[in-house]
C-alpha cells in the first residue's frame, strides 16, 4: 500500500510493476489517471495549481486507502496527488488497484476516487485566460 502527495507522480510503469510483485493472487489491476482538461466551462485552461495542508493531506489520503482496501478486501492500492502547477495534458492523480478480481477492483477505485477528491485537503486553483478561481 501506498499513499503518496508531491510535486511529482512516480512512473506509471514501475506503480504497476510494483502491485504486480506484490501478489500471485493478483488477477485484476484498475488505474485511474486524472488528467488536466484544456477547457472548463467554455473557458480555456492555461493550467492548474494544486495546495495540499502538508501534514493533513497525506494522513488522510493513507486513511482513504486503508478503509477501501479493507473494504473490498483488495491485494493492494496506490495513490498518488500532485501539488504544484499542473500543465494542460499533465497527470495529477494515480490510484491504482489490485484484486483477485475486476469487480471489486472497479468498484473500489470508483469508491477511491471519489473520497479522494471530496475528503483529502488538497486545494485546485483553475487558471484560464479570464482569470484564476479556485474548484
């Protein structure tokens, strides 16, 4: 397991080999790969700012992952949260499962995801070219 906020994701490649090696049970691994949109609401996106309360933030994304993983019973999780500015294009989030099976690999993730982004102090400011506001 692993929860992780920085400036910089790890490799997708080595995050997958990783849950890979963690088990022979492993027969179903989910990714989700947040992304940031060129356009929101009709404006153009130049980019995006992302703050994270530096002691709250990862406690509560190690949190998130231990409730999920116990919940569905899974092999193993990781995610990922960038901080910093985010170009259009780049990756902002990595969470990753593995299960015995994809039911309840797409389901956790889902479930992941969503907490994730609702629960976790990590703050994005979208900028476009009329201006900043904080999503």
């Amino acid at each position: 397991m692993k929860a992780k906020v920085d400036k910089r994701l790890d490799e997708l490649s080595s995050l997958v080999d990783c849950l890979k090696g963690s088990s022979d049970e492993i027969g179903a691994i989910a990714i989700f790969i947040g992304v940031v949109r060129g356009v929101s609401d009709g404006e153009r996106v130049l980019r995006l700012e992302f703050e994270a309360h530096e002691a709250l933030a990862p406690k509560v994304l190690n949190r998130i992952v231990e409730e999920v993983k116990k919940k569905y019973g899974l092999i193993d999780v990781i995610a990922e949260h960038r901080v910093g500015d985010v170009p259009v294009g780049g990756d902002v989030m990595y969470v990753l499962v593995a299960s015995k099976h994809r039911k309840e690999a797409f389901e956790a993730l889902a479930e992941l995801v969503d907490r994730i982004k609702h629960e976790t102090p990590i703050w994005k400011k979208e900028v476009t070219e009329k201006g900043a506001r904080y999503v």
